[in-house]
C-alpha cells in the first residue's frame, strides 16, 4: 500500500496542512511504512508551521500519538510549531491524559486543558 497518497500534504500562505486518510494515523500494523512516508513528506519540505487536520481521526492510539510526536520533532528542528485541528473530543481526552495538550497547540473551539466531567 502506498501510504505517501493517503498523506496529503497542501502549502498554504501561513504553512502547511497535513491530511490523514481515515484511520491512517492509528494503523500500528503499518507503522514503520507511515513513519517513513512523513519523513519523505517532511524532507521534501522546508517546514515551520505545520497544522495537521485530525478531523478524520476520531480516537488516537499510541501509534497515532507517536507520529504526532514524530512531527512535532521534525518541525520543530526547523523552529517550527505543529497546531492541531478539528481534534474530537475522544482524541482531546487522550491528549489532555497524556499531557500532549502541553506541546501541541490545538485550534477549536473548546479547552482541552479543562477536565471533563462525568
């Protein structure tokens, strides 16, 4: 399977927007060849601000959480900083569990740093 047409990748005039095809970002059983695919994607571009849109992605496992720190590694080696956008509730839960909330900058509407009641 050719993970780089299932990562779409489009340059905006403030950075670049990340694209997963559903389910991509939390398939473990292809990790390495995703990890691979981001990497091509991120050598292949000067990237500093990255937004990588989740809005396919509606839980996150550690797998998914890996390549978003794998990101956040490479973008930030340039000065960079990785934004999160339209993150579900699900995947905000999780980010707030694994205090990732702290490195990511996440772009809606509601806090995730806030706990959720119950």
């Amino acid at each position: 399977m050719a993970y780089t047409e299932q990562v779409s990748l489009t340059s905006t005039t403030d950075g670049h927007i990340m694209r997963f095809a559903t389910g991509l970002l939390n398939a473990s059983s292809a990790a390495i060849e995703i990890a691979r695919s981001l990497e091509i994607t991120l050598d292949n571009h000067q990237i500093v601000s990255l937004r990588v849109d989740l809005e396919q992605t509606k839980w996150i496992g550690s797998a998914g959480l890996n390549h978003l720190l794998h990101l956040h590694r490479k973008v930030s080696i340039n000065g960079g900083e990785v934004t999160l956008l339209n993150v579900s509730e699900t995947v905000a839960e999780t980010l707030r569990l694994t205090r990732l909330e702290r490195i990511f900058r996440i772009d809606q509407p509601h806090d995730i740093s806030a706990p959720h009641s119950v």
